[in-house]
C-alpha cells in the first residue's frame, strides 16, 4: 500500500505508562468495546478481542474484572488494547512500569514476540537502558524536543580495549601479580578492569592467574553502554 494513501494516525497503537483501565468490567468486555471502536463489526469483535487476550496470556482471567488484575496483568491488558485496531506501529510507554524483574522480563519477551509474529514496528519508550540495549534495533535520543542521538543500539555499544575479570578469590594476589608483569589491573566493581596495549598481555593475564590460583569466572571485553550517552553530556 502506497505510504500516501495510509493515515498513519489510524494506524497507530498506543499503549500508555500510567493506569487507565475501567475497573468494573471483565477485559473481554473492555476489548470487546475496543475492538468495535476500531470499526470492527460486533460479529467479529468478541472473537478477535479474545484472539488478542490469549495472545498476550489472559486467555483464563478474560473474564474476571480489571480491578482484580495484578501490576502485570493491566500491562497486558493496556498491550491488547493498543493492538486492538492491527496496527502497524505501536508506541510503548514505559511497558514495564511497576513489575518486578521476573514480570519485565515476561513483558520485554511478549513484546519482542508481538513484534515477530504481528509484524508491528514497536517504539519503545523506557529510561532502563538495559532493557532498550537487548530489545531494540535502533535508538533515538530526545532531549528538549530535539534529537541529540540516533543510530543503531550496536553502534552506542561496540567493544573498548578495556579486559573484565571477574575472579573467585585471591583477587589483591592476582593484581600484584599482573603489576608485576607491567600490567596495570584497577577494581571496576566486582571486576578488575585492565587496559590493553597490546595481544600480549593476554599472556600475561593468563600467566597471573596459573600463578595466583585464582580461579577464573568472566573474562571479556567491555562494551560501551547507553547510558555512556547521557554520562558525555556536558552540563
């Protein structure tokens, strides 16, 4: 289809970060009623609304009222309701908002998986850049109303020179033994991080610890992270 002919406001999906949902109706009335509004007959919306349900997993809870739902289980519901009219893009704002790790985690997988099977370009808005580095393709960065980055998520994290070592024990053994091979090892959290100058220091990083005992966890490169982005920025 032409771009021209296509009223992208029509087609565009919506799902918002706070709580708006009635609560005194079940979510397959809700959908149901959304569904129609799209311009679906009633004939057809009852089947697609719990088409959709079952797509994002309230298939058994459908009928139960919105005011029972879990954090997690409104999320879904605002999800199905911005799929409601097919559309070909659909903007999440803050989708995880209020769900414990294992909750996000379940979120971010129905996400990329509405995205594959639908074939629904999704924006992403989030301020957990981790969650944006291992879900999305690209990236936009708004500040003022302006765009002051964009690009691919990979060009804002490629790998540094800098070597992460995550060791169990022996630590302070391992530093001074890599001092004394001109090796310079600083503690990065719960890592030692080592700037290479050349191939081989990874020699030498071996070498420390066959000596020192210390027993290897993690050992990679270090990878630029978005929120460097925001770390640049000058005041």
């Amino acid at each position: 289809m032409p771009y021209e002919s296509v009223d992208i406001r029509a087609r565009l999906g919506y799902m918002p970060e706070h709580d708006c949902l009635p609560t005194a109706i079940t979510a397959s009335e809700f959908l149901t009623h959304m569904v129609q509004v799209s311009g679906i007959p009633p004939s057809q919306a009852r089947t697609r609304a719990a088409d959709i349900l079952r797509h994002v997993g309230l298939e058994e809870e459908r009928y139960c009222p919105i005011g029972q739902y879990s954090t997690g289980m409104k999320q879904r519901v605002k999800l199905a309701q911005s799929l409601a009219h097919d559309p070909v893009i659909v903007l999440l704002d803050e989708p995880t908002a209020g769900l414990d790790p294992s909750g996000r985690e379940d979120m971010l997988r129905l996400i990329r998986r509405t995205g594959h099977e639908f074939g629904i370009s999704i924006i992403l808005s989030s301020h957990l850049m981790g969650d944006v580095e291992s879900n999305c393709d690209r990236i936009i960065v708004l500040e003022g109303g302006h765009v002051t980055e964009q690009g691919a998520v990979s060009q804002f994290t490629q790998e540094t020179e800098t070597v992460l070592i995550d060791v169990d024990g022996n630590r302070e053994e391992l530093i001074t033994a890599l001092a004394a091979r001109g090796v310079t090892a600083v503690s990065d959290g719960v890592s030692l991080a080592v700037e290479l100058d050349s191939e081989e220091q990874y020699d030498a990083i071996r070498d420390a610890l066959v000596e020192t005992n210390a027993r290897l966890r993690r050992m990679s490169p270090r990878r630029h992270q978005l929120t460097d982005i925001f770390r640049n920025e000058g005041p």
